[in-house]
C-alpha cells in the first residue's frame, strides 16, 4: 500500500470512531439519569425520612396541637357559661330566700276582722314582752313590770308630727267602756319623740293617757315597732301590742306598714281585730 493510502486511513479514521463513540457533532446531551430518575429524586424530597418530609410532619402536628388546644378552650368557656348561669340562678333564689325570710321574721301580712289590714311582727303572741322603763308625760317613769296582774294595750305611734296619731288615743279615750269589756285595765302610748314636747302635746290635747318616750327608740327596736312605717325606721308606725296579766304578749297588729300605712282606725275596728286574733295565754 503507498504512503497516501494510509494518510487517508489515518485521516478518516476519527471521524469514523466519532460517529460509532457517540451522537453526531451538534446533537445536545441527554442527561442519563432521564425522566424518570429526576422523578424519583423529588419524590424522594417529601418521604418522612427526607428533612422536608420532616418539616412537613412537624408542620401537620403543630396545626392538629392547635386545633385540639382551640376545641379544649371552646369546651372550658361552655363550662364557665354553665357554672356562670347555675350561680346566678343560685343568686336569684337566695337572694328570694332571703326576702321570705325577712317577711317572715319580722312579720307576716294579715288581713283583720275589719278593712284595715295588718301584719303581725315579732314579738308576736305568745312571746314575752321586753321589759322597759321610760319617761312619761304623766310625771316620772313608768315600767312595763307596774303593769303586772293586768292587761295592758300599748301603742307605738310615729309621734308629733303624726296628729292622725294623736287622734287615735283622742279615740281610744272616748270608748272606756268598750276597752274595759275587751280586757284591757289600761292604754300606754310610746313614741320617739323627746319627753318635754310630748308632755306639752298631751296637755294641749287634753289627754289622759301616759305617754312615754323613747327618744333612742331602744325599747321600740326591741319590739321591732320601727320597722311597720312609712317614716322608716328611725320613728315607730302604728303598732298596737296587747300585754297579758303575766308580762306574755297576747295580740299583736302593725297597722302603719305597707299596703296602706295606716295611721288611724275607729276603736271599734280594733276592737274586732283583737278579738279575731288574740292569743289565749
């Protein structure tokens, strides 16, 4: 073979083991992993044994945390409105407990033989009478224990500036004869008004009835008289206590509280109220 010849062999022979090596000149690469090997690896990136799987899993746990602690403060807050609906319903009927209970401590209403209603405070019948001694517009003192043996009627009235008040015992007087067959030996009235204008008012009137005073109201708190007006409580209403032979109280009738406060009865109405609610002792 010449020289020529086998320059030409040389010569073609890259171009030959070009083309049997790989793609011709010009053609792009393909990455030899493929399609399918890319696809792999991404899923890869999101299986819980990836960092991102990890994320994602602590990511889902924290948002399941939130939602049960969110469903756990929605149940307490039911609860609490629960607990604060039973303990306002437990307010209300204490506090209605608490109202019957002051009703009926210190007296109960009661409707009397006559039109002129009544409520019955305590000490009521059957209870004994607190003893006192006070200042009279007769002279001196007198004392609930001078009374012993008979029958007394006390009378607490609002005082001075009540003459509806002043009228009652003007009435009482003029029915000795009505009194004396009820039982009562005598009539004694008590107010909270100071002894000397007490005294004067009495004589201006007339009267011949004691009445006492009983400026601090001590002994009408003790027989609960200021709590049955329409003064309130610091000056007596129209309370009427009849005091037995043996110091026991045998009727008992607070006219001057509600429903109509009332400061003056005929003596024959009282009479008949007595005699309907006396207690026998």
């Amino acid at each position: 073979m010449s020289g020529r010849s086998r320059t030409g062999q040389r010569q073609r022979r890259p171009a030959g083991a070009g083309a049997r090596g790989g793609k011709a000149a010009g053609q792009p690469v393909t990455d030899p992993a493929g399609p399918v090997g890319r696809g792999a690896s991404e899923a890869g990136a999101g299986r819980p044994g990836t960092p991102a799987g990890q994320r994602k899993a602590t990511a889902a746990a924290g948002r399941r945390a939130r939602q049960a602690a969110a469903r756990q403060a929605q149940r307490r807050a039911g609860r609490r409105r629960k607990i604060g609906v039973r303990a306002a319903i437990a307010a209300v009927a204490a506090a209605a407990v608490a109202g019957l209970f002051a009703i009926y401590a210190h007296g109960s209403p009661h409707q009397g033989a006559s039109a002129y209603p009544y409520q019955v405070g305590t000490p009521g019948p059957g209870a004994t009478a607190p003893a006192f001694t006070l200042a009279a517009s007769t002279g001196g003192n007198i004392s609930l224990s001078a009374y012993r043996g008979k029958t007394v009627l006390l009378f607490f009235q609002e005082g001075l500036t009540c003459q509806p008040c002043w009228n009652q015992i003007t009435d009482l007087e003029k029915h000795p004869a009505q009194l004396k067959a009820a039982g009562i030996s005598q009539v004694v009235s008590i107010t909270g008004d100071p002894i000397g204008p007490v005294t004067q008012k009495v004589r201006d009137m007339g009267l011949t009835t004691p009445v006492l005073s009983d400026p601090g109201l001590t002994v009408s708190r003790q027989y609960h008289a200021n709590s049955y007006g329409m003064m309130g409580a610091g000056r007596d209403g129209h309370t009427f206590i009849l005091v037995g032979p043996k110091g026991v109280i045998r009727w008992r009738a607070d006219y001057g509280g509600k429903p109509k406060y009332i400061m003056f009865l005929p003596t024959a109405s009282l009479l008949a109220d007595m005699k309907a609610g006396e207690h026998p002792s």
